[in-house]
C-alpha cells in the first residue's frame, strides 16, 4: 500500500510537471513568434525607407524625367515601381516578394511633387515620403 | 533492514523543468527585447528620413514662392520675405535682393524640432529668360552646442 500511494503521488507530480512544462512553453513560443513577426516589419520598414529615399534622389536626380527612371510601370500622373530585395527595379508586375513603390507625381505652387509611397505585400502596411524640386528646374 | 530511498526520480524531473522552462523564458524574452529594440531604431530612421524630405520640400516651396515674386516684379525684400512665412512662420528669413544685378539672396533657418535646423543659402537670376537657382547651402543639422555642453576632459576637438 505504501508503494502504491508513493506511485500515485509519483504519477501525479509527473502529470503536474509536465502540465506547468506546457504551459510555460506556450507562452515562451508565443514570445519567440511575436518577436519574429517584430523583427520582420522591422527588416521591412528599414527596406522601405531605403527604396522611398533612392525614388526620392532619382526624382530629384533627373529632375521628374519619367522616362529616365527606373523602368516604371505606368506612365502618367502615377508611376508604379517594383524593387527586389537589393533595391534594383524588377519589371515583373504582381511579383508578390516585392514592395510595390507607387509614385504619385503632381505641381502646385511651382513646385513638382513626388508622393512616394511604399507598400507591404499582402498588409495594410505603408510608408510615406513627398519630395519636391522646383517645377522651372523639372524637364517638360 | 534499511530501505533505500527512490533517490531523486521526480524531484529531479522537476529540477530539470524548472531550469528549463528558467532558460528558455530568458531567451523568449532577450528575443522579444532585441527584436523591439531594432523596431525603435527602424522607426527612428524612418521618422527621421520623413523629417529630412519634409523640411526638403519646405524649403524647396519657399525658393518657388520667391522664384515667383522675383520673376513677377516685386523687388521688395519685406514683401518676398512675407511670401516664405506663409510657407513657415517659424522660420529665419533674410532677402537679398540686388535689382542691378538681377539677383535675388535667399537664406533660410527653419527649425525641425529638438536643436535641429535645415539651413538653406541660394540665389536666383533669369539665364535666357528661365529662373537658374544657385544652391550655396543647404544643410541639415543638430544646433551647435552651448559652451556648457562641452566636456574638455578630453583633448578632442568639436567641430561646430
């Protein structure tokens, strides 16, 4: 009888150890989950900031010449660019590994504009940057 | 007869959880803090890459207010001067404008914020009929430091 009463607490400390075991191990795995998904907006908004800064110099660059950028995808009021990962313009429409960079070209003031904005794929994530370069200075 | 003791079986089973479940929290949360961490920092860059072509953009529309008021006939310093404030009250505005030369000064201070300054210098003359603005300064900066804020502990010098 005393074996048996030692087995059953035995068994019951066990079935509790593991019972505390899981439930720590949900919360750490959720804390690791939640920190990768940190992590990964993180990488995506410091390559956001960078495609937006590098449309903004060309913008500024060849002074709102459209033609002497890099391969847009539309040509008129608004002008969509596709970078990769290495911030080189890629031609593919709808690539889904890309950040779409949607530029938004328009004067006011004697000013020509550039609302660059950038997008996550498949969120409602976004970056914005305008830029501006004087109209009499912007190639017709 | 003695009996022998199971040992450590379950207390030491439950040692072993609780030095695990001790280190692997450790490291969720050192994660956790090291990915928020760069969060702040990606944030910061981004907010502070948003400040440089804002104030950029400012400054770009108080050369096209005084292109225009040059261009248009008014020579007057005050009244070009008032053009650019209604771009930023906030901002430091001197006009230049030398009518025989056919040149107009501009130098602009607008504050961004914490000490900082976007500092702008140029000038505009007509080249065959268009406005060509001649860029002197423009800059983007932390204000200079006080004397007070100077440690010469070290023999270094600070570049203002």
């Amino acid at each position: 009888m005393g074996a048996g009463s030692k087995s059953r607490t035995l068994l019951l400390e066990l079935l509790l150890t593991v019972f505390i075991f899981s439930v720590c191990m949900v919360i750490c795995a959720s804390l690791l989950l939640a920190a990768s998904k940190t992590a990964s907006d993180s990488r995506w908004l410091s390559e956001a900031v960078f495609a937006a800064q590098t449309v903004a110099e060309s913008f500024k660059a060849h002074r709102g010449d459209i033609a002497n950028w890099q391969r847009p995808q539309a040509v008129g009021e608004t002008s969509v660019f596709y970078y990769d990962s290495l911030y080189f313009s890629r031609p593919d429409i709808g690539d889904a590994n890309n950040s779409p960079v949607s530029v938004y070209l328009y004067t006011a003031d004697g000013v020509a504009m550039a609302d660059i904005m950038v997008l996550k794929p498949g969120s409602d994530q976004v970056y914005v940057l305008s830029v501006a370069r004087l109209a009499s200075e912007v190639l017709p | 007869m003695n009996k022998k003791s199971y040992g450590t079986g379950a207390g030491g089973i439950t040692v072993f959880m609780v030095l695990a479940v001790l280190i692997l929290a450790v490291f969720a949360v050192l994660t956790m803090s090291s990915a928020m961490m760069d969060m702040r920092l990606s944030e910061k860059n981004a907010d502070m890459a948003q400040l440089y072509y804002g104030l950029d953009s400012k400054a770009t529309k108080m050369l096209a207010a005084a292109e225009k008021c040059w261009f248009s006939g008014i020579t007057d310093s005050g009244e070009i001067a008032a053009a650019l404030y209604k771009i930023d009250p906030e901002a430091e505005i001197a006009v230049g404008p030398d009518t025989h030369a056919g040149i107009c000064y501009i130098s602009v201070t607008i504050p961004a914020g914490e000490g900082r300054l976007f500092a702008v210098e140029a000038y505009v003359k007509a080249v065959e009929g268009s406005p060509a603005w001649t860029i002197e300064k423009w800059t983007f900066s932390p204000a200079s430091f006080s004397e007070e804020q100077i440690d010469t502990g070290l023999p270094v010098y600070v570049i203002q």
